[in-house]
C-alpha cells in the first residue's frame, strides 16, 4: 500500500466516524440522488461518494442495493404520510376538506418526488426480508383510511365494507398522482392548456360527518 492510497483511507474512515450515523447518512444520500439525478443513478457506491465514505462502506449497514432500496422506501412511506398529513393540519376539520386536503397531500409528493415514488410502489413487499416497509407503509395508508371515513359508503357500488371506500379513494388518487407525477396526461385543459386540476376530476363522493362519539 502506497504512502497516498494509505492516507486516502484514514481520511475516509475519519469522514466515516465524523458522520455518527452512516445508515441515516446514506439513505439521506439515496433520497437526494433520487430527486436530483433520478432512479437510474441511485446505488450503493453513489451514495458512499455523496456521503464521502469508500465505496465499500455501506455494506456494513446494507448487504446491496435492494436493502438500502427498502431502507430508502421506508423513510419515503413515512415522508408521504407527514405530506398528507401538513396538509390536512392546514385544512378545516369538516370532512370534505380534510379528504381533499390529504389527496392534495398525496398528489404533491408525488409530483415533488416522482423517482422516489415510482420506487415506492414498484417494489416488491417482502416484508419478511424488509420487516421496516410494513409499518411505514401502513402508517401512509392509515392517512387514507383515517379521511375515508367521512365518505359514505353509498358512494361505492357495493359497499359491503369500509375497504371498499379506502380502495375506491386510494385507486384514484394513485391513478392520477401517477399520470400528474410521470407527465402522461394526454389531453389538457383546452382554456388553460394544463393539466386536469385535481379538483375537476375528483370523485362525486357523497361527504359524511362521522360520530366519533
């Protein structure tokens, strides 16, 4: 080992130390690489470059790409969640707003994130391999299920269960956050020359005041 290759070493085991917690660190890394560079730049060694370790220094935390992948869609299940959330937290408490509040949530953060999104919901729920998606994945679902609960279930077909609301609300936000976020709209607003507004697609859902007593 040359005198050089040997200090290059120190001071990336002392950028190592420095940074206190290299898993936090390197999934940050994977978060930003995503919405700067995209889905096709994020890997194992990326992330060390950015976070400023060797490149084989995320392995002591995540075996290869696929792990820090789940590790990446945890943290971005749970973003998702707090971005329905502010936004419901800004709206009136009345259940027509607090539903179009966390669909206005939902929409964002896939516009403002579409790799990470993409990633999120095209990846295989191993939950066994992946035990962390599980919880953060229900926690963004649980947002859904907390403001379906002012839509009535007359709104649906067949509403033979509160599932059935959930998945008829969920179905139509991911389809349109979808198409908003990857830019596959077809057709435009012919005044605006924009896309359809969430709000002039939106379900005729029939608004319900729960008695949370």
């Amino acid at each position: 080992m040359t005198l050089s290759t040997l200090l290059e070493e120190i001071r990336l085991a002392d950028a190592k130390y420095h940074h206190g917690n290299l898993k936090e660190a390197l999934i940050s890394a994977g978060l930003e690489i995503l919405k700067n560079e995209g889905l096709e730049a994020l890997s194992l060694r990326a992330c060390a470059a950015r976070v400023g370790v060797s490149h084989g220094a995320p392995k002591n935390h995540f075996a290869n790409l696929s792990v820090l992948q789940a590790a990446i869609v945890a943290e971005g299940f749970r973003q998702f969640a707090a971005a329905m959330r502010t936004r419901m937290a800004d709206a009136s408490s009345q259940g027509k707003a607090q539903v179009m509040a966390a669909a206005r949530g939902y929409v964002g953060f896939a516009e403002d994130n579409p790799d990470l999104f993409r990633l999120m919901f095209s990846m295989e729920r191993q939950f066994d391999i992946y035990p962390d998606l599980l919880p953060a994945s229900q926690e963004a679902y649980a947002v859904l299920r907390d403001v379906s609960r002012y839509i009535s279930p007359e709104t649906c077909r067949h509403p033979v269960h509160r599932t059935s609301v959930e998945t008829t609300l969920w179905s139509f936000l991911h389809g349109y956050a979808s198409l908003k976020a990857n830019r596959q709209f077809y057709t435009s607003n012919r005044e605006t020359g924009k896309d359809p507004e969430l709000e002039d697609v939106f379900p005729r859902f029939e608004f319900v005041e729960p008695d949370d007593g």
